[in-house]
DNA sequence: AAACTCGGCAACCGCCCCTGG
DNA sequence: TCCAGGGGCGGTTGCCGAGTT
C-alpha cells in the first residue's frame, strides 16, 4: 500500500507489488528457486530488479510468514535480544519464528522504543518488561546468533531443514486461496483487494498456514509430501494431477540446461 | 465535512560480507 | 592475494490510512 509504482531509468519497476507480480514471483520460486536472483526477474517475467524479487519473497510471500499481533512473549525476546545484539535484526529475527527481520525492525521504531523510552521516564507505568531484571540477564544469546550471518535460519529454498509446513506453503496458495488463511490484524485488513482472477489478495497478508487445522486440510487435499520435495524441484512436470504446477505464465520462461531459455514446462 | 497531522510499514538504497575464479 | 558478482543486512524513505482538529 505503500509507494506509487514508478520506473526507474532502466525500465525497472519500483514501487508497491501488485498481486499479479507476486503470483509470478510465487511461481518462479515455487517451482525453480531462487537460483539466482539477479537473473530471476528476467526468467519469472517480471520487470523488479533482484533484490526488490528478494525482499518481496523473505519478507512477505515466503511461506510461514507471521504478520502483526506480537505476543507479549515475543516483544520481550526482542527487547531481551536488542539489549545484547543491539540492531543485528536479522539475528533477532531469526529467534521468533515467522518473523521477518524488516518487521520486527518496524516494530522495534514503532512500537517497542517508544514503550522503552517512556518506562524510563515512567518506572511505574505498564511495561512489557520484567522487573527483574535477571530475567534478561538469564536469557541466553542462541548459538546460532555466534556464527556467519550466511547461516541465519532464514533458509529461503530447499534443504533439509524445510518442515512439512514449508513444503506444504510451496503450493501456489493463490490458485488455492481457501488453504491460507489472512492475519486478523484490522489495519490489514483494509488494504485487501482482488485480482483479475478474483482471487483475494492482501500484500500485507502474504501467505500463512498458521493452524494445524489448515495444514491438516492441506495434507488432506494434496496427500503426502516426499521429504526430498526440494531436490526434485521439477516434480510439478511430472504430476498429472497439476496440483503441483504454479500458475504459468505466458512470458514464463526458465533457464535449460543448454543455456537455452524455454517457454514455461508443462 | 474538510484539512491537517501522525503512525505504521512496505519498499528502496547503499554498504558490507562471502564465495568462487 | 586480488577482484568481481551475488546475497544479506541495517538505515531510511515516503505513501496511505486513521485519528484529530
């Protein structure tokens, strides 16, 4: 909702991402990766520079997503974990599961610092802080916030770490819009709109399987996910059923082994 | 009802790090 | 060891909706 789209010099499209751009940008990814995201756009027909397709993906179509509605629980892990790291997001983010780094920075300014700053100034006034103040103290740093940032848990494609919960959100939820359900944040909710197959999409959502219910009903309707989902990424060509082929697009094209580019498989 | 202000947050920008040649 | 390309990260921008005047 929030920047008008524009182009920038090159042709490339800035700006708010259109719900037909995601459902490209979901297709690609959901059905060849993120090989290579400089040359995604090219191949996923879309005119966005890499790192826009990146960040829409992690930060917003990538599945599992969480939106809005932090816990008390996880408003203290970031206040606990910025106390120790400072602004390493992506390291904090990596502790609450389903948040994204630029969000949980969006919630540290918009929400956190103030209440921070006005318990300084107000000791007695409601916090979202223990008393105590061992409490933090006691909190141990997670290894994993020790090593390389090109190991954070943000795992974006394929490998042994995937939960059948990401492999189930691979689908293209888009065509399946009764197997995700929307975050019931009111302010999201006014930023729903439609695309031109009807399908509803809200940006701010993104794409959740939050309940088991839904995942239930998701193995129900797709039946069982092979554990090696994401080392046959061209499973999709070989399903006839077609519920695992992304929606396709007519300028879809996706790089060969001979260095040739093809039309989108089928 | 209109104008104005402010907060929320999606998205961009630029720098840094990692990896491979 | 150096360099280039690609990815990741944190800071910042700026639009939109909600609230206020």
């Amino acid at each position: 909702m929030v920047r008008t789209p524009c182009c920038d010099e090159r042709g490339m499209k800035k700006g708010t991402w259109t719900p037909e751009e995601d459902r490209k940008l979901i297709a690609y990814v959901t059905r060849y990766g993120c090989w290579n995201w400089r040359q995604l756009p090219k191949f996923a027909g879309l005119s966005r520079c890499g790192k826009s397709c990146r960040l829409r993906w992690l930060n917003y179509l990538r599945p599992n997503i969480k939106r809005g509605n932090y816990t008390t629980e996880e408003e203290e892990i970031i206040i606990t974990l910025h106390e120790k790291l400072g602004n390493k997001w992506s390291a904090i983010a990596a502790q609450l599961e389903g948040r994204t780094d630029n969000e949980v920075k969006n919630h540290w300014h918009t929400n956190l610092k103030k209440r921070l700053m006005m318990n300084k100034h107000k000791p007695s006034s409601v916090s979202i802080t223990h008393d105590d103040h061992h409490h933090h103290e006691e909190m141990e740093v997670p290894k994993s916030l020790d090593q390389p940032r090109s190991t954070a848990v943000t795992d974006d494609f394929g490998n042994a770490e995937t939960t059948v919960d990401d492999q189930i959100s691979q689908i293209d939820f888009l065509d399946y819009p009764e197997l995700w359900s929307p975050q019931p944040s009111s302010s999201e909710l006014s930023s729903m709109t439609s695309d031109t197959t009807g399908v509803a999409i809200t940006a701010a959502d993104g794409l959740v399987v939050e309940d088991n219910a839904t995942s239930a009903a998701m193995e129900t309707f797709f039946g069982d996910f092979s554990d090696n989902f994401w080392t046959e990424p061209f499973l999709a060509d070989n399903d006839p059923s077609g519920l695992y082929t992304p929606l396709m697009e007519p300028d879809f094209f996706y790089p060969s082994f001979d260095g040739d580019f093809l039309y989108g498989a089928t």
